[in-house]
C-alpha cells in the first residue's frame, strides 16, 4: 500500500510539474498573445549612469497595436503638450515644434517574434522620428500575461535604457 501511495504521489507531482513547465506550445503561444491593442502605462529611462528619466510626465498617453499579421503601430505622447497658438499644424513655432518633438514618439512597420529569446523586432517604416526609418528596435519581454505587457527597449531613442508597462485595451 505505501508502494501504491508513493507511485501516485510521484505521478501526480509529475503531471504537475509538467503542466507547470513551458512547453514548446506555451512558449509559441507568446507571439499569439501579443496581438491586440495595448494602452500606454508607464516607461522609466535608464541613462548609462544610471540616472533614471521621466520623458512622459504626468498622466502619458499611448496606443499599441500589434495585428496578426506582422504589423504594428506605437504611439506615446506626454499629456500636457502645448496647444499651436496658430491652431494649424503647419504654423507651429519653433518653440511649440520642439516640445511636441520632446513628448512623443510614433512608429510603425512590421514585427517579428523570437520565442527562444522573448524578443519582439520591429522594422520601422516610418514615423514622428525620421532617423528610424528603414531600422530595427528590440523589445525584450520581461513579461507578458492576458491584460499586462512588459519589456525592455535596450536601445531607446535617447541613449537610454527603457523599462515599460502597457495594459490590454478592453
């Protein structure tokens, strides 16, 4: 009977520890996950010194879209950009231009997965920054559930290091 006992304790632990583990399914499922609409939450720039940046402000707002397809769209805006006293896009002043060069940043391309390494590359095709044109960015995801993305862009468009937090748009 105690044989019998330690036979069933062993497989139930196996088949636990199994269905814990990431299989090959799981790990492909990750690309999978991604699609859909992501709302902006927060990013922290980490200078090489270590000196931590807040470029969004207070209250940012973003979107971004990854579709089944391979294509995506990312856009992150500080909320207190100043309003063109013009009242036309093509009539900003310089100082105007320059803080809605500061507050936001818009990419779009298309994407690819490396399950292995939970990496996300983006090939931009254009954008609010022309210098990305024709380039690629890597994501790597820290992590990823139904309703919460997090990763690390190593290489941000001011020299830093981001570490950033997007919710599912519901």
């Amino acid at each position: 009977m105690k044989r019998l006992f330690t036979l069933a304790v062993a497989t139930l632990s196996l088949a636990f520890l199994g269905a814990a583990l990431p299989t090959g399914n799981a790990a492909a499922q990750m690309a999978k996950d991604l699609v859909g609409t992501w709302t902006f939450v927060s990013a922290v720039d980490v200078q090489k010194d270590g000196t931590k940046v807040d470029r969004w402000g207070p209250n940012p707002k973003g979107i971004l879209v990854f579709d089944a397809n391979g294509r995506y769209v990312l856009v992150i805006t500080r909320s207190d950009l100043p309003k063109f006293a013009a009242n036309r896009v093509d009539q900003g002043t310089a100082e105007e231009n320059k803080a809605v060069m500061r507050g936001l940043i818009v990419t779009f391309g298309t994407y690819s997965v490396n399950e292995a390494d939970k990496i996300v590359t983006t090939q931009i095709e254009g954008g609010s920054f022309p210098n990305l044109s024709g380039r690629g960015q890597t994501r790597i995801i820290k992590s990823l559930t139904a309703d919460e993305l997090r990763y690390t862009n190593p290489a941000s468009t001011i020299g830093s290091t981001t570490e950033a937090v997007w919710k599912r748009a519901k």
